[in-house]
C-alpha cells in the first residue's frame, strides 16, 4: 500500500522536521494531522507521531480517518530492541510497518500537560550521579535538550518507499 501523502503529529517540531525532510525526498505532500486541511478520508498515508510515555501521538485519530500503511514514532530514546518492542506492542503495530526515528528534547519549548509528566521524570532520572555514559548524555538531555534529527535516520523507511 503507498502512501500518498504523510501526516504528522508535533509537539515540539521535532516531528514537524523529520516530515518536511521525508516530504521532499519521497516527494509527498506533508500535513499536520490537526489542521483543517489534510488528505481525503480513506487515503492511505505515513503517519510520524512523537511518543509521549509510550504512545505515538495522534496515532489513533490517524487510523480512525486514514488508512495507516507505515508509521514513524519520534522519541528520544536510543531505540534498543526493548524499547521498540514495547513501542510496537502498546500502539499495536504488529502488522503495520514502523520505524523508528529518534528526535531530539526540547524542554523550555514544553507546555501543559507534557510539561506536568516531565518534571517527576526528569527528577527520578537526575537524582543519581549517572553510571555510564549512556546515562550522562540522558541526564544532559533531559536538562539542556537535544537535537538527534539527522536525514540518514530516513533511509529506511526511505528504501520502504520505494519498493512500494
Ligand atoms: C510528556 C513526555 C513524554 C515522553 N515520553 C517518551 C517516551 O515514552 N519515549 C520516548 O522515546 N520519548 C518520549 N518523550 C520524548 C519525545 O517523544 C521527544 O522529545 C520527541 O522528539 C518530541 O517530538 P516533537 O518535537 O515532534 O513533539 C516524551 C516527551 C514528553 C514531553
């Protein structure tokens, strides 16, 4: 199923950027899911959500209007086989074709709600003195923010385009 169009979902624009660069080098019209204008219903799109814990964001509107042929959830974890397993289970993407895309953390650009759920988090994870590397660089993260959007993360739903 190709898609004709990619529809997305950004809190902070992490979201928003990967889908402008997919956009132009898949050459499909780009649409954020909550503005008016957007594909016909019925169409069958690529859908990029941002995970908030644990789910793809907008996800569920998506498939409710659209037919869903692949998605991309944005987070900012690394994307080890655990996480993204418990990312497939908990948006039920089992059959549908999904890639990981990790974004970046924008904090001082977070309101409302994904404010009020990041502040005991952010709590939990800087309390200790960070054991490894790994842990450093999510300590500084979730401190200071981060930018991991890179166009080589696209090459493989890029590929998975193509053999559309
Ligand atoms: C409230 C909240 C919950 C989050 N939960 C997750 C998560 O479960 N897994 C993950 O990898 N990233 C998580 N993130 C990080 C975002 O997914 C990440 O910052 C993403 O790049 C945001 O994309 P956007 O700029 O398009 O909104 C969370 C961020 C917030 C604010």
């Amino acid at each position: 199923m190709r898609p004709s169009a990619i529809v997305y979902t950004s809190g902070t624009g992490f979201t928003a950027r990967y889908a402008a660069l997919l956009s132009q080098a898949a050459d499909l019209p780009a649409y954020d899911l909550r503005e008016p204008e957007g594909p016909p219903s019925g169409s069958a799109v690529l859908y990029l959500g941002w995970l908030r814990a644990g789910s793809i964001v907008g996800l569920r509107r998506a498939r409710s209007r659209y037919r869903v042929a692949a998605v991309c959830p944005v987070g900012m974890m690394e994307g080890d086989a655990a996480g993204l397993a418990k990312v497939t289970a908990s948006n039920h993407l089992e059959n549908t074709p999904h890639f990981y895309l990790r974004g970046g953390y924008a904090p001082e650009k977070l309101r409302g709600l994904s404010k009020v759920m990041m502040t005991p988090m952010k709590a939990l994870l800087t309390r200790k003195a960070p054991a490894t590397e790994a842990d450093l660089a999510a300590q500084e993260a979730l401190l200071h923010g981060a930018d991991w959007v890179e166009p080589q993360q696209l090459e493989p739903v890029l590929n998975w385009l193509r053999a559309q």
